[in-house]
C-alpha cells in the first residue's frame, strides 16, 4: 500500500475519533455544570481586564446588562439617540401607488365656455397601392375598397360614393360624395 493508499484509508477514521472525543467532553462539561455556575464565570470573564482590547469610551457606563453584548458601549451617546423623535413622514411607506393629484375644477362662466370641437371625421375606407403613367401622360392610380382593387383616374368614381380628384405621384385626393368629407390616400413607395 502507498502512503496516499493509507492516508485516503485512515484519514476519515482518525476524524470521526475526533469528532466523537470532542461531543463526549462537550456533553460531559454540561453535565458536570449548572447553569448559575455559566453565568457567574461567563460575567467574571467579560468583567475582567485583557491586554490588547480597545480602550472604552468615555461616558457613564451601563450595569453589565448591555457590557456582555459590548465592553466599549457609551450609554450617554446612546440616550442621546433615544430623545431623538422620528422624523415627520409626509406619506404612507406602506402605499407604493402615490395617487396622481386631482385638479380643481375650473370656475367657467358663460361668456367663456365654447362648444367641443365636432368630433373627427373616420378615415376614409380606401388605401392607395401605386399609380402608373400612362403613355398619353395620364396618371391612373391602384386603389383598394373592400377587398376590391380598383384602376381610376383623376374624375372617376369609387362604388357612386368616392370621387378621385386629383392623382399624383404622392398622393391621390378623393372626396366621400354623401358626408363632403376630404381625404389624401398617400402612395406607398
């Protein structure tokens, strides 16, 4: 066998002796103790000097209740902290949702109230594709109204209800006959 044969043998086997050594004299310092006996040498511990341990503040000193916790505590600047009141919160710190502030209503007369404006007319149901020129010159336009195209030139009608005004290369105007209603259909590039 190799040391490393060896070692990866006897390594875990020595650890669990020491571990087993190490509860059997913690179980037994517990058993051999009581309680009041702890506490008197854990305070005789705390209230002794060492060497080496930072200097206390200056200050009055507490009774040894707060001293285990921390040997170099100033009780005055902790009082000082305790007078202190809590700071004035102006909101709730449990609401995350600040409600948006509401606006008082504006005082309107007679003489300054106008109707709303009329609302907006619906866009127009056509949609222009392209336009082609012609070797005459005239432009004629490709438009879509329900699910139809349609090729028109500047005069046509759409369905009796939209008549083409004018067709250019960017834009064709059509106006709705029955509402009055203009509209400029651009062409797509």
């Amino acid at each position: 066998m190799t040391a490393r044969q060896k070692l990866e043998r006897w390594g875990p086997v020595i650890l669990g002796v020491v571990s087993v050594l190490l509860v059997f004299r913690i179980v037994r310092q517990l058993q051999q103790s009581n309680p009041a006996e702890v506490r008197v040498r854990e305070v005789a511990r705390l209230k002794a000097p060492s060497k080496g341990k930072a200097k206390p503040h200056k200050g009055r000193r507490g009774n040894g209740v707060l001293d285990r916790y921390d040997p170099n505590l100033n009780i005055t600047q902790l009082e000082h902290v305790e007078k202190r009141s809590a700071p004035d919160i102006a909101r709730n710190p449990f609401n995350f949702f600040v409600p948006k502030p509401v606006a008082p209503p504006a005082s309107q007369t007679a003489e300054n109230t106008s109707p709303p404006p009329p609302p907006a007319p619906p866009p127009l149901p056509l949609k222009a594709l392209g336009y082609e020129v012609e070797a005459s010159g005239v432009r004629e336009a490709y438009i879509t109204y329900q699910d139809e195209i349609f090729v028109v030139r500047t005069g046509d009608s759409i369905a009796s209800r939209y008549k083409i005004l004018q067709v250019t290369p960017k834009i064709v105007e059509v106006v709705d006959s029955t509402t009055g209603q203009h509209g400029e259909l651009p062409i797509p590039k």
